[in-house]
C-alpha cells in the first residue's frame, strides 16, 4: 500500500503522464490569458468598457428594450388577434347575381301577363283586340325570359371559368410567396456564414478561448432569442400560424395544390413548416449578429502597443463587420416582409388592406431595432478604435516623417464613411415604416409648393 502511494506521489511530484500533459498545459494557458486579460482592464478600464458596449449595448438597446415596451403595450398570448375573413370561390359573382335577378324579374313580368290573358278569356264580352293585345305581350315576356335564362346559363359556365382563375391565382400568389422566402433564406444562410467566418478569425486573432466562448455562449443566446415568446412573435403569428391554418381548413381553394403533393406530404401543413424554418433562420441570423458582437469589441478593445498595421488591419474589420452585420438585418427585414405579405393575399382585398399596416409594423419593428443594435455595437467599436490611434500618434516615436502620409492611412475616407453610415441605417431604412414616412415628407412637400 505504501508502495502503491510513494509511486503516485513520486508520478504526481515529477513530469506528469503525456495523457495529461496536454490538458494542464491548455488549461495554464487559460489561466494565463485570463490573468492577463484582467491586468489590462485594471490598466484601461474606460477602453474595455467600449468593447464591453459593443455586446451589452446592442443586446439591451436593440432586443431587450423595444420587446419590453412592446410586451407592455401589447401583452399577446399565443392566440389570433383578429379573425379572418377568406374569399369564398364557390360564391356568386356580381354579374351572377344581376342576371339570377333580371331572371326573376321576368319571370315574374310573365306571370303577370299570363294572368291577364287568361283572366280575359274567361270573362265574357272580352274585346278580341284586348286579348290579341294581352296574347302578344305574354309572347314578348316568354321571349324576353327565355333571354334572361340563357344569360344566367353563361353565367354560370363563366363562373366555373372564374372560380378556377381566382383558384390558380391563390396557389400562384402562395407558391411566390414561398419561392421567394427560400431564395431570401439562402441569401441569409450565405451573409450569416460569411460574417461567421470574418468574426471568428477576428476573435481568434486576439484569443481562441474567447472565440470558443463566444460560439457557445452565442449559440445558447440565439436558441434562447429564437424560442422566448415576445409581443412581435406573438402577433406574427397571427398572419403564419392562425391565418396560415385556416386557409389550410378550407380544402376547397389549395386542393389541386394539396393533390400535387408527394403521398408523404399528404398531412403537410404550411404554418408548421414555415415555423421550422424561420426559427432555423432565426438561430442562424442571432448566432451570427452575436459573433459579430464580439467581433466588434475585439476590434474596440485596446492593444498593449498599437502599429499602423494592426490599427489599418482594425479598421478594415470594422469596415466588413458593419457591413456584414447590416447584410444580415437588412435580409432579415426583407424575409420578414416577405413572409408577412405572402399570408395576406389569402385574404378578401378589403381586408387585406385593412391588415398591411399592422404586417408593415411588425417588419418595421424588425428593421428599426436591427439598426439600433448595429449602431450601439459600431459606435464603441470605433470609439475604441480611435482611442488607440490617439494613443499611437501620441507616442513620439510614431511621429510621422516629414513629408509622410502614413497617418491619413488611419482616416476614414469621406466615401467610406457615408458608406458605414448607410450600411448601419439600411435595416431601418429596408423597412416599410420609412417607405411611410418618405411618403409623408413628400405630401408635406405637395402641400407647400401648392400653397
């Protein structure tokens, strides 16, 4: 027993088996980091506040306030804010109608005139001529109702015409709707991969510890965003879940299209497909905002001695990762129209008009807080950028030769800033709350130029 506790000692005093080795010598490297980390931010508080910004700033500004106020305003449970009302094709027409009544009304005129006709037959010392006369009215009443008969006939060939266009245009108007969200859902999957990638090796430059973080806690963040029930997924589902449902209910208008269907798809229902994949897209559109999040207060956080290499090299990241991050917003917002819109055209027009502005704030509500979250990541972001290029202009042994332009390396070109600006506003400015407010500003603009 002795024995057996001198040999663990002796191997745990001496080089550590090589199973292990590699653990202890990752997991000093951690602490290393770590430690390291820490002295710096005692060293620089006010910098690694910045890069702390650039996550906590966009994910309490731009995800968590707006839902706040928008769950007090409207507390939606999961249940239909309004109920619908669907085109019945089966119904009569205007023109239907009109001839089934010009049919009644002559075949009530002729039963009138048969009347008379027959009530002066009967009666005696009738005038021959009041009967001609009663005889050739009841003749132009039969013409007129055999007329009115006919019409009603055509019509009814020319509803069955009109059900089967008004039939080919919903599946149409569901079929476009659901191209497009595929082409938009790959356009998202291709941006969300490429800031990914940007993003990651922009963090790995600095620490893959953090880059390994990052992704797991990111990606919980994102499962958690995707699946915790807000005021605008509640209302949504309203037009893709409810709406969706009872359209699916009435067989009648999608029954060629269900009838297409591969025999496995026969219980397909469109509400529970889509759901699947705007929370895939969901997931993948967060995870990826969030590494970007990081990449930014990688990119803001202070360097122990910054070059004009590293600085350019900052600058170029944040240049890419505003622009990536805006691609990922302003397709979202896209995506989210487009999936808005698509269930309203199941909708009679009147109410379907009625219901566009509330689908409108739902994707302008998207489009606005993608902005806000992009703008309070970038600006400490740059912020911590500028505070080291302050920081190394101040060091008299970067001054710049005479003559040199090496620091307007550091500059923001005019058309690259308009450029960032842009890119940070097109998420709001991709929605349709701004499509409302130009059209404002331009009625506003009619008005003084008539006055």
């Amino acid at each position: 027993m002795s024995d057996t506790r001198s040999a663990g000692t002796a191997t745990s005093g001496g080089s550590r088996p090589k199973e292990e080795s590699g653990t202890w010598e990752t997991k000093e490297k951690v602490g290393t980091g770590i430690s390291e980390l820490l002295k710096r931010i005692k060293s620089s508080p006010a910098a690694y506040a910045l890069a702390a910004c650039c996550v906590v700033g966009p994910l309490l500004l731009g995800y968590g306030a707006p839902n706040m106020v928008a769950d007090r305003l409207m507390p939606v449970d999961k249940k239909p804010i309004v109920d619908f009302v669907l085109p019945d094709l089966n119904a009569d027409t205007d023109t239907t109608i009109k001839k089934n009544d010009t049919l009644k009304e002559k075949q009530s005129a002729l039963a009138r005139k048969q009347a008379t006709l027959q009530r002066l037959k009967a009666t005696p010392g009738s005038p021959p001529d009041a009967i001609d006369k009663a005889s050739d009215d009841v003749a132009t009443a039969d013409m007129q109702e055999k007329i009115a008969a006919d019409e009603v006939k055509r019509a009814a060939q020319g509803q069955v015409s009109d059900r089967t266009i008004a039939q080919s245009k919903q599946i149409a108007d569901a079929l476009t709707a659901r191209y497009n969200y595929a082409a938009v859902s790959g356009v998202l999957y291709l941006v969300s991969a490429a800031t990914l990638l940007l993003g990651s090796i922009i963090i790995a430059r600095r620490s893959r510890t953090l880059l390994v973080a990052g992704l797991v806690g990111f990606g919980a963040l994102a499962m958690f965003g995707t699946f915790w029930p807000t005021a605008y997924a509640n209302a949504g589902r309203t037009f893709l879940e409810f709406l969706l449902d009872k359209a699916d209910a009435k067989n009648e208008i999608f029954k060629t299209l269900v009838d297409a269907y591969y025999v496995s798809a026969k219980p397909f229902q469109i509400s529970s497909a889509l759901k699947c994949i705007i929370d895939a897209n969901t997931f993948v559109g967060l995870w990826a905002v969030g590494i970007a999040l990081l990449a930014f207060a990688v990119s803001s956080s202070p360097e122990d001695k910054p070059t004009i290499e590293s600085l350019q090299e900052r600058k170029t990241d944040l240049q890419w990762m505003i622009v990536l991050s805006s691609a990922i917003l302003v397709v979202a917002t896209v995506a989210s129209k487009l999936v808005m819109d698509g269930p309203l055209a199941l909708l009679v027009k009147s109410q379907a008009e009625a219901l566009k502005p509330l689908a409108d704030a739902l994707t302008g509500h998207l489009g606005i807080t993608g902005t806000i979250a992009l703008l309070a990541a970038a600006v400490p972001a740059l912020a911590g950028w500028y505070w080291d290029v302050q920081r190394y202009r101040g060091d008299p042994a970067n001054a710049p030769v005479a003559g040199s332009k090496e620091t307007d390396k550091l500059q923001f070109a005019t058309s690259a800033t308009v450029g960032s600006i842009l890119a940070i506003l097109a998420p709001a400015l991709t929605s349709p709350v701004f499509a409302s407010l130009k059209a404002l500003i331009d009625l506003v603009a009619k008005n003084q130029g008539a006055g």
